[in-house]
C-alpha cells in the first residue's frame, strides 16, 4: 500500500512554540541519522507511541525498520526520532523521558505516524473507529498534542499494518469523540485562537494522574513550564494556570471551570482548578470583545496581582465577571466568590456551578478589585 502525504510549501511555526530543532533526524531511505534538515524541507515524525514496536528486536534494527518501511511511505526525505530514540554518538537507546515531546515538532512535520499498540487490523471503518476511540492513544494526555498539533496523522495497527482511515478522513468523527471544532483540528494554527478554558476542555477527558501529563499541556497553551521535583499533580495544575494567569491576564476564561456535582462533595480553598476535568463544559466557550477592567500589576515579587471585574452582591459576597460566554446568548459566564474576613481571602461559594450576567457593563454594578494569587494558589483579595 503506498502512502505519499499531499504536499505543503511551508511548516511554518508561529507564536512562542516556534524554535529551531537542533535534534536528530533519520535519512529514511537507510536509517541513517544527521541534524536537523533545512527548514523548508518536509519531515515526517514518528508518534511517541513507536517506543512499544517491535520490542523483541534491537533498537538499532528497530530504528532501521520504521524508518525504510514506514517512513519510507510518507515519502519524505527526513523522520524526526527523538520522540521514540536519544542518541549518544553510535549509541542508541530506547527514550523513555515524556517531557521532551514538543508542541512544535509535531507542528513542524508533515506527517505524524501513530502506531496503535492495542489496536489489531481491520479492513472495516467503523470497526477501525471503535478499536480506536478504545485505544490508549485516545486517553493518553501526550496524544491531544499530537491529535492538535499535526496537520495529517496514519495510524498503524500492533501488527504494523497502515489504516485507510486517516485524520484527514476522520476528522468528522474526530470533532463528535472530543468536542474540539473541526476547523481546529483541520488547521492546527486555529489552536491558539481558542480561549483558555475551551482549550482545557480538550483534556478533560484524559489521565491527568500524573505532574509528568501536566507538562503535555504547555504546547497546547503556548506557555513555558520547567518541571520540579517532587511536585503533586494538583500542585503542578496550579502552577500552569498561574503562567497562563501571567501570559494572559485579560483571558479570565480560566476561572470558568466547575466540578461535576456526581463526583461527591468538594472544596476548594483556591480559584484554581484541581484538574483539566473540572473544564469539561467550557467546549463551546469564547472570548467575546467588551470593555472590562482587567490589568496585571507588578510588585517585583512571586505574587501575581490582577485587577478584575467584580458584582458587587453583599459585603462578602461577589461575582467574578469573566468575559467569557457561548455564543448566540447576551449572558456572559461569572462565578460567584465568598470573601473570608479571617484569611483575607476568596474561594469559590459553589464549585459545581458558574452563574451568568449581561454583557454590559455600563449598566452593572461592575467595579474593579484587586486578586492577589501566591505561588501556593491561595487568592486574597485588596478591597478598597
């Protein structure tokens, strides 16, 4: 079965996760391996998922292996190994550590080759769709940056035979399994237009068990993140969010998760989410262009200080107005906070609901108070 990938003229990468790619490539045609090729030539990039193929034989054999037979059919000169392989001089050894899969290498490709390893062959579509939405590769965290991020995916079965069915081909089915618009991820530069919370929403559905999964997120958000040691998984999802609050102060869409009240009771002592899950219903969410006063302050300190849009409701209570809304309704989203006079903090009066108000703020009793957000999550507020 031949498989030749339509051509592009450019891979061009904008925005922050534009980087040059010093790691090493594989000339497909024997396997053997130089630096990164120029930047107008098309590469293909082999799914982190090949590290399970063919375990039995050497990892040099294994190498050669994808890279004559599979690479050779997406007809492109170059495969990008590093997701699979790490290469000191003439050794090769098998890459175990996630955190090296980039956002932008995926976007730099052609064409992303995933081997299924829990899928077997068949010939049928719809049986080939069920085998996949079954997959580990649809629950894995580090798969939605592959599913967002490449322009055209083959998939291939345990045994190493290619599916007809393509991402391209899929892309109908792909936008009913996830939730995420069909023109996002038939265009992967419509990533970044998406706001926060709807991005988030794409992960809900994952295994965020991990601090490692968190980090696959910093490619999909655009934002930097070094990993520390030690570091709760909880803890690691607070600290993303507090980056993103940084990069992107006027995009309050982050506070517009809530928790499914099925899961038991809750409390949160921060404003931050716990996990990507708690975003589940923010999928049809959008900015929407309205005056608001948001501004980031800085002290010179850790603390993140924001000025947000507050209702005020009663001397403790307020709603966080967030200029956030599904489209085709004159209701924006808004989330009710609790003042504590003890702590001099705020935290959610309801996590498992958001409220709604008019999109206008001339006509509201909208006045701007100051968050402070600490390194730990915890939020107080200045009242004036």
């Amino acid at each position: 079965m031949e498989r030749v990938a339509g051509s592009r003229d450019n891979n061009h990468i904008g925005g922050s996760q534009a980087t040059q790619d010093t790691r090493t490539y594989a000339i497909v045609a024997d396997g053997s391996l130089k630096q990164c090729p120029p930047e107008h030539v098309e590469v293909t990039i082999f799914s982190y998922t090949w590290r399970d193929f063919d375990l039995g034989s050497p990892i040099a054999k294994r190498k050669d292996t994808m890279c004559v037979i599979y690479g050779n059919l997406a007809g492109r000169m170059y495969a990008q190994l590093a997701t699979c392989f790490k290469f000191n001089g003439e050794n090769i050894m098998l890459q175990r550590d996630m955190d090296i899969l980039q956002y932008s290498w995926y976007r730099r490709a052609a064409v992303c080759l995933v081997y299924l390893r829990d899928v077997q062959y068949t010939d049928s579509g719809p049986e080939m769709k069920n085998r996949l939405r079954r997959s580990q590769w649809f629950r894995e965290p580090w798969a939605l940056q592959e599913l967002l991020a490449s322009e055209q995916i083959w998939f291939y079965s345990q045994e190493g035979k290619g599916f007809e069915e393509t991402k391209s081909s899929l892309l109908d089915w792909f936008e009913q399994e996830t939730g995420i618009e069909k023109s996002i991820l038939q265009h992967p530069q419509n990533v970044e237009k998406a706001c926060i919370a709807k991005r988030m929403s794409w992960a809900a559905t994952r295994n965020y068990d991990t601090p490692d999964a968190v980090h696959s997120l910093k490619g999909i958000l655009t934002v930097n993140m070094a990993s520390e040691r030690d570091e709760s998984t909880r803890d690691a999802f607070h600290r993303l969010q507090i980056k993103l609050i940084k990069k992107y102060p006027h995009n309050l869409s982050i506070f517009a998760w809530k928790v499914d009240h099925r899961n038991g009771p809750h409390s949160h002592d921060t404003l931050l989410a716990d996990s990507p899950r708690e975003f589940a219903s923010c999928s049809r969410l959008e900015l929407f262009e309205i005056q608001l006063p948001v501004s980031q302050v800085s002290r010179g300190d850790e603390n993140v200080y924001l000025n947000v849009p507050l209702l005020y409701m009663t001397n403790i209570y307020y709603m966080l107005c967030l200029n956030c809304h599904e489209p085709g309704t004159p209701l924006a989203i808004g989330i009710q906070i609790v003042f504590m006079p003890q702590t001099q903090s705020v935290r959610r009066f309801d996590v498992t609901e958001t409220q709604r108000w008019y999109k206008n703020p001339e006509s509201a009793n909208i006045r701007s108070g100051r968050f402070v957000i600490e390194p730990s999550g915890k939020v107080t507020i200045e009242r004036n």
